[in-house]
C-alpha cells in the first residue's frame, strides 16, 4: 500500500502531457504480473483530465483523501493537475486516458465515476495498438469522447469510494487496514502495534472522514466481501477473509450495510445488465 505521506502529496510532480495534436487522446495501460501486486507510483498529475478505469481484475485509484476500487468496465474521472497514484492487484489492467480540456464536450471539474462500455474499451486499446489516417483516428476519437461524456447509468453495486483520512500519524494504520482488510486483531491491538493512541486515532478519524475507525474499518471489509462474493467466492469464506468469525456476523453487517443479504446482493448485481457487460 502507499507508504506516502502529505509531504510527498505537497511535491508530487507534473508529468508532461502525452497528447500530441491533431490527437485528442492518448491512453496508457499497465498491466500487472501474475505473481504479486503493482507497486504504487509516486503521487503525480497530469496537465489534463484523466479517466482511469479498469479493464481486468482490480484497480485502486488513491487520492490524498480518498482511494477508489475499480472492478472492470468503473472509471472515474480525474480534473486536471489533481495528485494522484494507483495500484494493480495481481493480474489486473489498469487504463489511464488523457483528455485536455479542449478536447472535451465539458471541462472535468471534480472527481466522478463513470460506466466505461465494452466497445470502448476495446476501441480505446484499438487506437493505442493500430496505425490508421489521422483524419480516421481524430473522428474515431471526438466519438469516444462524446460517449463518455453522456450521462450514464448507475454502476453495478460494490463500486465507491473508500475516505482516507489525511493526518501522517495514522497513515501506517491505514496502509495495515487496506492491505489485510481480514486481520482479525482488535482495534486497541492495532492502535498498540503502530504504536497510536486510541484517543488521537478516534479523534483523527471523526475530523478528517467524519466517522469513527470502527466504522471506517467495517466499510473497507465489506467493500472487499462484495467485490469477492461477486467474483463467485463462497459467502462463508468471504466472510472469513473479511475479519468475520461467522457467517451470521457477516450477513448481519453486510445488510446492515447494504441493505440486502450477501447472496440478495449478488443476484442483484448478476441481473444487472452492467455485470454482464463488464464484469471479467
């Protein structure tokens, strides 16, 4: 997980643009090995927008105050000069499109999830791949953008966002969560191994993301069961890979929190024409 601190926020650079004209868009992809996860890049930006999204497996998009899960098909927007850095999850693909402003219909003006379609995708990795007219790639491009840009439908479910706190004291605290979302240590014993006080983690928490650690801590466990029990893990061990001693614990917090069991859930997200269309 990022081990960066405001600091390297405060200095993250500004890569030059990779947009060259005529061109309107220019997509970068990375694909991350089979045998462990992408290490994070250091906090960056871009003089234009940015569309991030997934292609295969997992992506995380973190923000100084927020980190994003991407399952196949999500993207978010990105504004422009926006510091920024990412991790793959073994096996995933990640793709990073650049648009400056005059390329697009509106200007990205604040962070914002989007549905990436299937022929998109395809058609972006397309661009990247195949040479062709210039006057053929400009139009095929000025379409892309104009179909990302359209209002799209709600994203299937087990997409968001997770809120990070941003004070350094508790940033290891939060790296320890994210990379073992099950670790079945309490929240004192945690606080003791980072070498934290309860008071400040709680009273850090409560002013940086508005909520308590326990809190915070149920909702990353549980964004990793949807995601896994989607991906067709069994309930009872997604459970167990989330911190949970027992299913029936698991079920309770996980409609709790969503508002349906864990298998309401995935036959929720299965009917989803989403799930079908991007889900790899």
């Amino acid at each position: 997980m990022s081990s960066y601190r405001q600091a390297d926020w405060d200095a993250a650079v500004v890569h030059p643009s990779t947009v060259r004209p005529p061109y309107l868009m220019s997509t970068g992809v990375v694909v991350a090995d089979q045998g462990a996860s992408r290490p994070l890049a250091s906090p960056h930006s871009h003089p234009e927008a940015m569309l991030a999204w997934c292609y295969r497996g997992t992506v995380w998009v973190y923000l100084q105050d927020a980190a994003w899960r991407l399952a196949p098909g999500q993207g978010i927007w990105v504004p422009p000069s926006t510091p920024h850095t990412s991790r793959h999850e073994r096996g995933s693909t990640g793709c990073y499109t650049y648009l400056p402003d005059q390329a697009l219909a509106a200007p990205v003006t604040e962070i914002s999830r989007v549905l990436v379609p299937r022929a998109v995708q395809e058609m972006l990795l397309h661009l990247g791949s195949d040479d062709m007219d210039d006057g053929l790639r400009v139009r095929i491009q000025s379409v892309l953008v104009e179909m990302l840009q359209q209002p799209s439908q709600t994203a299937a479910d087990g997409w968001g966002e997770v809120p990070l706190p941003t004070d350094d004291r508790v940033a290891v605290l939060v790296q320890a969560v994210l990379a073992d979302p099950g670790d079945t240590r309490s929240a004192r014993e945690l606080f003791d191994a980072h070498g934290l006080h309860e008071r400040t983690v709680l009273r850090v928490f409560q002013r940086d993301i508005g909520t308590s650690f326990a809190r915070w801590r149920t909702g990353v466990r549980l964004t990793q069961a949807a995601r896994l029990i989607v991906d067709g893990t069994p309930v009872g061990v997604a459970a167990h890979r989330s911190g949970y001693a027992t299913t029936s614990a698991f079920s309770a917090a996980f409609k709790e929190r969503f508002g349906l069991t864990p298998r309401q859930h995935v036959a929720r997200v299965q009917a989803d024409p989403a799930h079908h269309l991007y889900w790899r």
